[in-house]
C-alpha cells in the first residue's frame, strides 16, 4: 500500500528516489522535492484547520 503510493508521488513530480548500497541490500530512499514540500504543507494546514473546528464544536457544545 505504501510503496504504490510513493510511485505515484514521484511520477506526479512530488517525491524524487534513490537506490542506497547499505550492506550487501539495495535500499530505495524516497524524498520531497520543492512541489512535494507544498503539498505536505497544505494538506497539514487543511487538516490542522478541520480538527481546530472540530474541537472548538465540541468545546462550544459542552458550554450549552
């Protein structure tokens, strides 16, 4: 599951890879590049803001 998610990353341009000689394995290390660093920034901000609502419902629905 989490390996065809990180080939769809890189193929949209948001994650770049590398094989790593680590011993006698072969390691594939995958990055964010700049659009990948966006992305992760607004998804984060997008639910940031969703559980902030979230909670403040539940604080004001306690108060009545």
């Amino acid at each position: 599951m989490v390996y065809p998610f990180l080939r769809k990353l890189e193929k949209g341009g948001f994650a770049v890879s590398e094989w790593v000689e680590k011993g006698k394995r072969r390691l594939r290390y995958y990055s964010l590049t700049k659009r990948g660093e966006r992305l992760l920034k607004n998804v984060r901000r997008m639910f940031n803001k969703s559980l902030r609502e979230v909670l403040m419902d539940l604080i004001n629905h306690g108060k009545t």
